[in-house]
C-alpha cells in the first residue's frame, strides 16, 4: 500500500512559532522510500536575515554567528523542493513544519500542500500509555541517544529512530494501517490479509464485521459484498467511527443473496434481534402513520394524521398517503404543503401557536373570510398531488405471490408476499424437487413449503410494516412475479 509513496521526514529550527513572521534558520530532510530505506539527505544552515531571540538561541544552540554567511531561504528553495515534491511529509507536530514550509514556499511560487504524516500523533495513537510523546522523551523510552536534541538533523535521526522502532515493535501491520489511516489511504485492518479480502464475492448479500472475541460490531448488506466491506476501510482518517471500527475488525463474515431485495429483507430481520456493537442504530420507528383526506362542510380538504394503516381505510379503497411514522409525516406534509403554496391553515395541520406564511395567510384579514377566493375543487386537487409520492398503493394482485430474484452466477430466492406483508425466502432444492425455506439467521431453516403450506402461512396476520411495502414497491415492476396457484401449478 506505501510502497509508491516517497517519506520527507523534515525538521525545521526557526526563529519563533509563527509561519507567517518568522523564518527558517536551520532545515534537515530525509528521504525514504514506502519500506524506510534512505533515498538520500540534506541539511543546512539558513540566514534567516534578522535577529534571533534569546531563548531560541539557547533552545538550539544557533547564535547569530552560526548563520552569518549561511545560504538564505531563497538560496536553497529549489533544493528543498526538489526533496519536497511529491513525497509524504512526516514531520513531529507536523502541522508546525507543514506551515512554514506552505508559507515560505509559496513565497516563492511553489503550491505545497503534501499529504502529512505526524509522528507526534502517530505516537500517541500507538502508544497511549506513554507519559509524554515529546521527541526527547521518545528518544528516552526507545534507548536512541541522540547528542543534541532540537537542531534539525538530529531530530530528523529521532524520528527516524521512532519510526524503525514502532515498525519493529507494532509489526508491518499494525504499522502500515495506522499510518494509512493518518494519511487517508485505504487500509485494511492488521487482522485482515488481502487474500481474505480477495475472497470476499462481487455479489449482493448481508456481512458482518466481527472483533477479537468474535463480537458483532457492524452488520450491513450489500449490493456488491466485496465493495461494500473495502469500503469500510477506504478513507477512513482522524478519530471518525468508520476509523475506530476499522481499528477493532479481526474478521469477516458474509452470506450471498439473489439480490438487493433479498438483502433488504435479510437485513431487516436480523436487525430486529442482532445488536452490532459499533453501528447507529435507526431509532425503531413508531407504527407507520397514514394520512388521510378528509372533506370538511366547506368542502375543503383538511389532513388527518393516524396511527397503522387500518384494514378498514385498505378494504374501503379510500386514498392516503402513509408515511414511516408520524413525526416524519408531519414534518414531510408540512414542507411538501409549503414547496405547494399550500395553506396549513385550511389543511388543519398547524400545531398549537404555529403560523401559516402562505400568500392568503400573509394578507390581512378580519378573521371571517379566511376561506375566501380559495377554489376548492383545485386546492383538493393540489393537496393529492404534493403528496403523491406518498399515496398508497393498494396491493396489486388478488392472492400471495412469489416474486423471484436471481443474482450473476444464478442462485436464486423467492419472495413470499401477500398485501405487502413478506412470509419467507426460499430456494429450490433440485435434488429433493421442492421449495425449501432459505436459512434466516437464528431461524430454523429448511422447512420445505408447498401450496397450501404456503397459502396457511399468508394467512397469519401481520402489521402492515412501511420498511417492507418500500421495498416491494421498489423492486415489485421489475421482478418476476407469480401468482401461488400459478407457481405451484408449473
Ligand atoms: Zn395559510
């Protein structure tokens, strides 16, 4: 993964902290390759061209005599560009070396904006339990006797000394993932080979993310498994959740499905009873909330809010719109009645001290003719459309049906479905020439289903869940859809 990056590791002596004001007066570089190897090195004495206060002086020793007849900065910025250009910057507080050389270089019209390794956060990420994390220290605690400390070589030697140690110490892994994870390269957790990442199928399915002691930390689908999971360690910098997820990975699990529609319901059933460790879980959502039209003595529509989606509006054919729960549909209603010019008014779904800002509201008014000018039979026409998107659907067929998935390399599921509500997947089973239920996780699987084991299931009441009549809805066009009677009857 490092191996086509070039290393700078860099340390500047300067005449006080602030890039902008003062200036360079000692630069060493090294240059490595991704494996540490040296490609070369570079030091100098610059004349920072204007007095030095005391304490830096006896910070690093360098006095105004030291960098009398040195080379200025100008004299030697297209050699540090020349070790700059391209490569990694590892710096110690990187953030402070990475500032003067930006400002001073720009100075001078070249545009540096390195990808940066800090080794002081480096340090402190691989070894928590250190006391300090200064480069003195550092040098202390890993044995490396350096001569002087804060001039420019030397401190470029230490990091270098830490760098070798940490690699020798933390193993090439280990290594590797926390300075791709402080660069924002892709990694993969030390636990993980690339062979075992390999493995993993171009295909839909459910994986789960496990730690050291086989914990569930992430359960996801996917509709590429491989992409999915490599997706966790792409990119993953600072101290972000996929960062800390990434640290605690040890293994991969994954199981493939027919399609995102079977992945949809995998998920959501194992959801319902796994509890993965390091995932936000969506809030379980209320029952779904269906909105209805209702007409008022005026003849205006006014809006309803209730709970479920009740048998009684399904079997009446009677247009709602249903939302996932209820303070989605309130908060969706009102700016879909606002984007309208709708009037929350006339709609009745103003919450006590709430304003309605549409035009006719806006107008002043004596408080009676609130009603007036509006056409009734367009504004009702208008409120169905602004919610359009949400109108129910009544369930297209007259019995259960089978709608079949099938994923690239053939395998296949079929859906049980009756009015929105799913029954199962199953799978054909070629050598006993039956349906057999595929294995939900924790379930028992395997139970073989026939038409009228298939029809008694449909028959057992379910709430009507909003997560599954999405699902179908999104997928039910596309895929092949059989009737149970005519699926049996083959
Ligand atoms: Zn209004």
């Amino acid at each position: 993964m490092l191996d086509q990056y070039r290393f700078a590791l860099v340390d500047l002596e300067t005449t006080g902290g602030q890039a902008r004001e003062d200036h360079i007066m000692e630069i060493a570089i090294r240059l490595d390759d991704g494996c540490g190897r040296s490609l070369g090195q570079w030091q100098s004495l610059v004349d920072p061209q204007c007095s030095i206060p005391f304490f830096i002086q006896n910070l690093t020793g360098i006095s105004p005599a030291s960098v009398r007849g040195q080379p200025r900065f100008a004299d030697v910025v297209d050699t540090v560009w020349g070790y700059l250009e391209g490569a990694i910057l590892v710096a110690h507080n990187a953030r402070f070396d990475a500032g003067f050389l930006r400002h001073h270089l720009r100075c001078f019209g070249y545009e540096y904006e390195p990808k940066v390794l800090c080794t002081l956060k480096l340090a402190r990420t691989l070894y928590p339990d250190w006391p300090k994390h200064g480069l003195e220290a550092i040098c202390d605690r890993i044995g490396f006797y350096s001569p002087v400390h804060h001039r420019a070589m030397a401190d470029v030697d230490a990091m270098k000394a830490f760098l070798d140690y940490a690699r020798e110490d933390k193993g090439e892994a280990v290594f590797n993932f926390e300075l791709g994870l402080q660069l924002g390269l892709p990694v993969l957790p030390p636990s993980l080979s690339q062979e075992d990442v390999d493995a993993i199928p171009r295909q839909p399915g459910v994986y789960r993310l496990l730690g050291e002691a086989g914990e569930l930390l992430y359960l996801g689908g996917a509709t590429s498994l491989h992409e999915q999971v490599l997706h966790h360690f792409a990119n993953c910098s600072g101290d972000s959740k996929a960062t800390k997820l990434a640290r605690r990975v040890c293994g991969i699990q994954w199981q493939v499905l027919a399609g995102d529609l079977s992945v949809g319901f995998h998920l959501n059933a194992s959801l319902r009873y796994e509890t993965p460790l390091m995932q936000r879980r969506t809030k379980a959502a209320g029952k779904p909330c269906c909105v209805r039209f209702i007409v008022n003595e005026n003849g205006l529509t006014q809006l309803r809010f209730s709970s479920g989606l009740p048998a009684s509006v399904v079997q009446s054919g009677e247009a709602v719109a249903i939302f996932r729960d209820r303070k989605r549909a309130k908060a969706r209603v009102a700016e879909l009645a606002k984007e309208s010019g709708l009037c929350l008014y006339l709609l009745d779904i103003l919450a006590e001290g709430e304003q309605c800002a549409c035009a006719n509201c806006a107008l002043p008014n004596d408080g009676i003719t609130v009603n007036g000018g509006v056409d009734s039979r367009n504004a009702n026409q208008k409120i169905i459309e602004a919610l359009s998107s949400y109108l129910y659907t009544p369930w297209p067929f007259e019995e259960p049906v089978f709608i079949c998935e099938q994923n690239v390399s053939g395998f296949a599921e079929w859906h049980l479905l009756n009015d929105w509500r799913y029954y199962g997947s199953f799978v054909w089973d070629a050598d006993a020439k039956l349906m057999r239920e595929h294995i939900v996780p924790r379930e028992e699987g395997g139970a073989q289903i026939d038409l009228e084991s298939a029809q008694r299931r449909c028959e057992q009441v379910k709430d009507f869940q909003y997560e599954h009549y999405r699902l179908i809805k999104a997928f039910i066009d596309d895929l092949p859809c059989q009737t149970l009677s005519d699926f049996f009857a083959v």
